[in-house]
C-alpha cells in the first residue's frame, strides 16, 4: 500500500492510495501550488500528504488557523495566477462561508479548488450538512467524484474548469469517497507556477456596493458560461438504454450501477451519472429526459439534484414524474440496501437482499466500549481536579450553583461522560467561550465556565473572549493546551512550534494572548500537579465570582501519544507504576473517580484492589497523587526523572 509521498517521483504507474490521497495527487498533477487547510475528518489527508511532499515539489502547504483564514490564504494565491487549492470538512465551510460567497464576485486568475469533504451520518461531525447548497448559494459549480478511483482525475478536470472560468470551484468528496483506497492511475506532473503577479484591479477585488453591484451582473453572465460548460464535463455520462431514466449523484452512483445489476434492470433502465451536480448540464439532463417514462434521483442528503431536475421539467412543460427524496429518503449515507430498495420501488420489481452468512463471533471477542481519555492524557487530571472542585462547592452552596459547563470540540469532549460529567453544551468549535458569553448574563444561579483545546482556541475561541473583557461577561475560560490538534490526528498548530511543512517557528502561548487582550486574571498550571490545579481552579472560580469579570487558565501538558512517542524515539522506555497489595484497600478512587483505563480491580467483586496494566500505562504518574493510601508508586524511579522533560 503505496502513500502519496511514495508517488512523487513517479509520473506514470499505479498505486495504492487513500480517496483523499488520489485528490491530492490529482491536484498535483493539476500543478497545485499552494494547499492550504485547517483539520476535519474525513477532508484533513488530502493536506496532509501534501504537507509531506511539498518540499520535493517546490511547493507551499499551511495548516491554517481556521478554515476561513485557509480560504483566504489559497484565495489570493489564486488571484495572483497561482493555482490553490483549500480544503475543509463540511462544518469548516460555514467557518470560510463569508469569503466564499465573495470569491464568486471577484473570480480568480487561475484555478483554485475549494474541496468540501462531507460526513453523511455524522461519523465524526455535530451535522450532515450537504455543501452542494453552499453551490447553489454562491454561484459556484460543484463537481462530486462518483467513485473514489475518479477522484483524481476530476480533481485534475475541476482546476482545469476554474482556470478557464476564471472563478472558484467546489469538489465535494465524502467520507467513503476520502477514506477509501482504491488503485489510482499516475500522471505527469507539471512544474507548478509559485509565484504570480496580482491584478490591481480595484473595481474587480475592492467590493464595495458600487463595485459590488457591477460585479453582481458579472458573476450572473459567468454563471451563464458555467451553465454552458458543465454541458462538456467528461465525467458525467449515460449507461444502458431503458427508458426508465435514474439520474445519480456522486457516491450513489456506484450504488445505483450496482442495483442495476442485482435487479438485472439494464434493459429496462438508463443511467444517467451527473457529477457536476451544480448547476446540472441542463441540455444533457433535457436529452435524457426526453424520451424517459419517468425519473428517480438518487443522491445523498439534500434534494439538490432533484430540485434543479424538478425546476428543468416545470420551465420546460414536461410531463413526467420525478421522483427522489420520496423514495430515498433524506437523512444518512447512502447504502448499497437504500439504492435498492428505491430502485426496486421505481422500477415496480419485486427484490431480495441475499441473506448475510450467520457468521460465529470470534472467542476472544472484545466488547464494545465507549472511547475514552487515553491513559497519561493530561486532560484526566484537569477534569479530575475541576469535578473534585465543583463538587466541594456543591457541597457547600446546593447543586443548583453547579457551574454550566461550556465544553468545544476536540478530544476533551470526552470529559461530557461519567466519572467526570463537565460538558453541557458542545455545538461548534469556539462556541464554549461564545455561550458562555450569554449564560454569564442570562443564567441566575450559574457562572459559565468555558473548556476549550489550544487548535480550538486558536481557531476561534479569540473573539468571543474579547467580547467577555469588553462586554464584562464573567466566566472562567479553561484552555487545554496539550500543544496539538490531537482529535484530528496530531496536525500541529500555534501552540506546537513547528509549521506543517515541518519548519520550526514562533510558539503562541494561550495566557500571553489572554493578557494583552485585557484578562485580568491568568493562571498557568500542570494538570498533573493535581493540589495545585485544585488550588488554582477554586481561586479562578472565586475571582470571576467577586469581580465578575473573565478568568482564564491554561492548563499545559503534552499529548500523552506524542510525549510517549518523543520518549521511545529517544532510546527510553517510558516508566510504569504499580500498585502495593498491601497497601491498596480497593477504595476505587484510581479506576472509578480519576479512571485511568490502564487501571482496574483486580478480581471483581471478590478482590476489589486495584492492578495496574503494564501495557496501558504509560507512566504520567498521576495516580501516585491520587491515591489516598499511598498504594501506587513508579517501578522504576531514575526512569521517572529522565523522562519528565518529554512531557513538557
Ligand atoms: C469548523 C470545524 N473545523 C474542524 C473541525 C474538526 N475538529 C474537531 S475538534 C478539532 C480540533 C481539536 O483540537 P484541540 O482544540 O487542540 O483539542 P484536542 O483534540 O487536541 O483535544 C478539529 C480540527 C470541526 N469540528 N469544525
């Protein structure tokens, strides 16, 4: 199995790639010269493998701050006759919405490919929103490879597309599309142009309302030329000769060939595959329509194939039925049984899925669990000492004084499960410290108290704790800054010191960033100095209490995953701890109140003394500390103090 960095040197020959590395080779072989993004499953590989080719290229690959600064970064390479692509997961496109809809009025000099990888069903995103809408919605076409293998290739034809229409483009890939391999076919790849020249052109790129009304009409006429294009994309196409049309978009359409086949149907069906999905070919879809006896639509999530369908048949007084959505129904991923189903219904045939074999389960079958905190993970100790914190104060003022929780988006969403319980809002990234603007002076008994990662910080949790200082809104701002963006897969950001290309560069820090924005009260600690969090979470809390005002504390340790592996590429082992039986009461505080996963009772319900896996632990030692028996200590102490600068 072949990574993209494995291809670079070749310009012909097959590999093995991931649907997201096949985009980005396609993108290469389009002469990409500028990648820019920020993370989100399932979009973040594409930037990824280029990150890692982008030196042997020649070529500029950022992770950005957020998506909106991505945009605008590969935006005006654009405009300056480099070619650009940005790339984002769904929910990344509403961040980048607003320079979106004016790149549109504007165009470019040369292509520029915005890819918009989204997550039917929701496998790792708070909604399934269909960005072929933000096409319609722009005027920006957009084109979706209708299997993983074509992902190259139409990558390569949509950078194409926009340099000729001299206006932004949008690929829509998907979760199977991104994260599927597939054999990909290589290409040559040409010398990318990096540097170009911009346009000054105050009339085109200043759009103020005069400017912007002129422009209007243009984009108006452009679309009108886009409308007439889609007419020659190479990658929309017909099968079979019934004359029951299905039209299918993207992904469905390899379900819907599928179908077909299953169904035996080809002599009485034609497929018609669209992948510019916006605008549709108008004059492809009339022709087959034209002789159809009735239509079905087939694609994920939105109807938006369907409604431009529906518009063709009304303006041009066809009478036909057009079904879609009626028979395929809106929400989740398409699957090969949906297609079927839908299929089976439009064409009146009576179908059956082949029976599954009735396979026996393995015998050491594990049971699912639900994810958790991995073990060493700083964020343990934090929710450990901020729960023991909260429920003091429980104690002492009623539950009905319990802080509202305002948890973001990462890895520490986590903390929303028991023991720890402290997340009860999580809705997009930045919206903790955005919340808690509006429960600070909305909610009578509560202060808010906002939980965000560093990369989240950074990406936007910034204005909305301006807007505390300014408007007075008090809250206590946690920022745990494991100094990378962990939940994505490690991509480093502000808070790492190193660029996505691997240079080293300035490291922002969260309290520095808090001072000069006016917070008044910031405190640094180490999480798994746990008296001392305790000590400084209750003093945070007092102070917004009394002066009303934001407090801020970041709460520093590296990842676990990236401190172990620093420290076995090191030549070390990392420590382990153990537990002393004798002096172990199985009062449960290491597994059930800190629950550290490496840790468990040794023989429930009979033994109930905790044992330490040697394979999970990962020696943050934390458990030392909380332990009331002083029953947990390192196997081997010096290994302790020779590590413990990797943690940093
Ligand atoms: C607008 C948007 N972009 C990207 C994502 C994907 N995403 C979810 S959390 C996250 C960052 C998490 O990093 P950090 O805040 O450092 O927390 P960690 O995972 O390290 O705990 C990203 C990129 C998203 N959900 N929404």
């Amino acid at each position: 199995m072949a990574r993209l960095r494995d291809t670079v040197a070749m310009s012909s020959g097959r590999a093995v790639l991931l649907g997201n590395e096949a985009i980005a080779r396609g993108a290469i072989e389009a002469g990409v010269a500028v990648a820019t993004a920020y993370p989100g499953t399932p979009s973040t590989e594409i930037v990824e493998s280029l990150a890692e080719v982008a030196r042997d290229l020649g070529i500029y690959v950022e992770w950005s701050v957020n998506e909106k600064v991505a945009f605008e970064t590969a935006l005006a390479a654009a405009m300056c006759g480099c070619r650009a692509l940005t790339a984002m997961k769904h929910v990344g496109l509403n961040v980048a919405a607003d320079p979106l809809m004016s790149s549109a009025y504007t165009g470019v000099e040369e292509g520029f490919v915005i890819v918009t990888a989204d997550d039917p069903s929701m496998w790792s995103s708070q909604n399934e929103q269909d960005n072929r809408i933000y096409g319609l919605h722009a005027y920006i076409p957009v084109f979706e490879p209708g299997t993983p293998k074509e992902a190259k290739e139409l990558t390569r034809y949509v950078f194409e597309f926009s340099s000729r229409m001299k206006h932004p483009a949008i690929l829509r890939s998907t979760t199977r599309i991104s994260h599927t391999r597939v054999v990909i076919d290589l290409g040559p790849i040409p010398r990318p142009v990096c540097r170009g020249s911009f346009p000054k052109d105050p009339k085109r790129f200043v759009l103020v309302p005069a400017h912007a009304r002129e422009l209007r009409l243009e984009l108006l006429k452009r679309w009108e030329r886009i409308r007439e294009e889609v007419e020659y994309c190479p990658f929309n196409c017909v099968e079979g000769d019934g004359r029951l049309l299905i039209i299918a978009a993207g992904i469905s359409y390899a379900y819907a060939r599928e179908a077909l086949d299953m169904l035996n149907a080809w002599s009485r069906a034609r497929l018609l595959k669209l992948s510019s999905v916006v605008p549709i070919p108008r004059k492809t879809v009339l022709k087959a329509l034209s002789d159809a006896e009735k239509v079905l639509i087939i694609e994920e999530l939105e109807p938006v194939v369907e409604m431009q369908v529906k518009s063709i048949v009304a303006e041009e007084g066809l009478r036909i039925e057009v079904h879609g959505k009626d028979l395929v129904g809106y929400p989740y991923e398409m699957t090969m049984e949906r297609a079927l189903r839908a299929i089976a219904r439009f064409l009146e045939v009576d179908y059956s899925l082949p029976q599954p074999v009735a396979e026996e389960p393995p015998k050491d079958m594990v049971f699912p669990r639900p994810p958790q905190l991995c073990p060493g993970c700083p964020y343990r100790p934090l929710y450990y000492a901020l729960r023991r914190v909260v429920d003091r104060l429980n104690a002492e003022r009623g539950q009905e004084h319990e802080p509202v929780f305002c948890g973001d988006i990462g890895c520490y969403t986590l903390g929303l499960n028991p023991p720890f319980r402290l997340h009860d809002t999580c809705i997009e990234m930045g919206g903790s410290i955005g919340l808690a603007n509006g429960f600070a002076r909305f909610e009578r008994n509560r202060i808010p108290i906002a939980i965000i990662g560093d990369s989240t910080f950074f990406h936007a949790g910034i204005p909305p704790l301006i807007n505390a200082v300014y408007n007075r809104n008090p809250m206590l701002v946690i920022v745990l800054d494991n100094r990378i963006t962990a939940m994505t897969g490690h991509q480093p950001n502000p808070s790492t010191g190193v660029t996505a290309m691997g240079e080293e560069t300035k490291t922002l820090r969260p309290e520095d960033i808090a001072r000069a924005i006016g917070v008044e009260a910031v405190y640094v600690v180490d999480p798994t100095n746990i008296a001392e969090t305790e000590k400084v979470l209750r003093e945070a809390i007092d102070y917004v209490e009394k002066s009303r005002a934001p407090a801020v504390v970041v709460s520093r340790r590296l990842c676990s995953l990236v401190a172990v592996r620093r420290i076995r590429r090191a030549g070390l082992e990392v420590p382990k701890y153990v537990v002393d039986p004798e002096k172990c009461r199985g009062c449960g505080v290491c597994y059930n109140k800190f629950a550290c996963p490496a840790i468990r009772p040794r023989d429930p319900p009979n033994d109930m003394r905790a044992v330490i896996d040697p394979e999970l632990c990962v020696g943050c030692g934390v458990c030392e500390q909380v332990c009331p028996f002083h029953a947990i200590a390192p196997q081997n102490p010096e290994l302790v103090e020779k590590t413990r600068g990797f943690w940093r």
